[in-house]
C-alpha cells in the first residue's frame, strides 16, 4: 500500500524536530559541563604604589677630632751644615733629617764668626726660637761646630711638658703648637729631677735631647 505526501512530510518533520532537540540538549551539555578552575595567586593587576621608597642611608664613622695645640714658648737646637744662606735666612737640614728655614735678624748672635754669615757648606751649631706663629724659628746664635761633639747627631728641644710622666716613662711636652712625645729610657741623664723621671711634672720648661736616627732620648734638663 502507497504512502501518502503528507504523512511522507510529517515523518521528515519529526525526524527534523527530533535531531534539532538533540543538538540542543548536546549544546546545553556542553556548556553546563564546562567549569572555569578558580584562580588562585595574584592576579594580572598592576598596582602603582604612590608612597616613595626611601633607601636606607648609611650611618658614616665620625671622623678623627683634631685638638688645636695651644702655644707654648720653646725652640730647637742642633748641629748642621749650611745649605743655603742670606742676610734673612738660614737653610739646615737637622739630624732627624727635617728641613728647617731659619730667620736670621739683628738679635741673631753672630760674634763667633765675627759678625760676619757662615759659608755654605760650614757646620753650625744652631740655636733657635720658636716664632709666634707657633712653627716658625728664628736663629738665635750661630757658632762652628766643634770636631767631635757629643751633639753631633741630636736635635735639642725646649718645651713646656703637657702631663706628669708617669710609671711608662713617656714624656708628652710642646714647642710652640708642635707636640712630641717621647719614652725615657733608663740610660737617659736626669740629673736634675734626680735621676728619677716621675719627678718630671707638667706645665715645666725642659730641655730633652734626642739622638737620631733610632729617637732615643738622651737627656731630660731643665729648661
């Protein structure tokens, strides 16, 4: 038996219907099953910080604190040959082999060489005053050295001590604003503070010899 067209057209629509339906149920599977993980960590946001960052400064060490030595009255003494001369000053490199200009005035005692200027090359025995400046001498006689002299090689120097010396030996004085220091050893002459150097009290003019090189102190007098 023959079919008719419009039950033909019925079954092509149910099957039409029934393959929309599902693709539908297929398309709400597909979305229902799709789960997006939550993220977990920081997110992609960049957040601009408006506080400044301040870098930590570096605490400095405080530096050395230099003491200005006050003046005190002195001068220098020593045996040299004359490397320069004129009528102003005198030029002598002494045993501790320091270069010293040295003033030469009126008051400057020139009688051993007859009120004339030793020559270049001529050892001197010199003696010297510290200026007001404080670093500055001025000679105050000028004499020829003696062949053989105990002094030869030591640098005399006047001062006003600045401490007792105590049980160490060390004698701390000043010449001028130039401070020195030294130890006494036992083979130095003290004969006048007795032979005994914590005799040697502060504030005093004395007169220390020192014997270069090896600044071995030889003597400690008054000044």
């Amino acid at each position: 038996m023959q079919k008719s067209p419009s039950r033909r057209i019925q079954g092509l629509l149910s099957g039409v219907i029934v393959l929309v339906t599902m693709v539908l149920i297929t398309a709400c599977s597909g979305v229902g099953s799709t789960t997006t993980p939550p993220t977990t960590g920081t997110t992609g946001t960049t957040t601009t910080s408006t506080t400044p960052v301040v870098s930590p400064t570096a605490t400095q060490p405080p530096g050395p604190t230099v003491t200005p030595v006050p003046f005190k009255p002195g001068g220098i003494s020593f045996i040299s040959p004359v490397k320069s001369i004129n009528s102003t000053s005198l030029v002598m490199t002494a045993p501790n082999g320091k270069t010293y200009t040295l003033a030469i005035n009126a008051q400057t005692d020139l009688s051993a060489y007859n009120g004339v200027l030793p020559a270049v090359g001529s050892s001197v025995n010199m003696d010297a005053v510290v200026n007001p400046d404080g670093k500055s001498f001025t000679a105050t006689t000028l004499k020829p050295a003696m062949a053989g002299d105990p002094d030869l090689n030591v640098v005399a120097y006047t001062g006003t001590t600045t401490s007792v010396v105590g049980a160490d030996r060390v004698i701390h004085f000043t010449v001028g604003t130039t401070a020195y220091t030294y130890t006494i050893p036992p083979t130095a002459d003290l004969t006048d503070f007795g032979g005994n150097a914590q005799t040697i009290g502060n504030n005093i003019l004395v007169k220390v010899k020192v014997v270069y090189p090896g600044n071995t102190v030889k003597s400690v007098g008054m000044g």
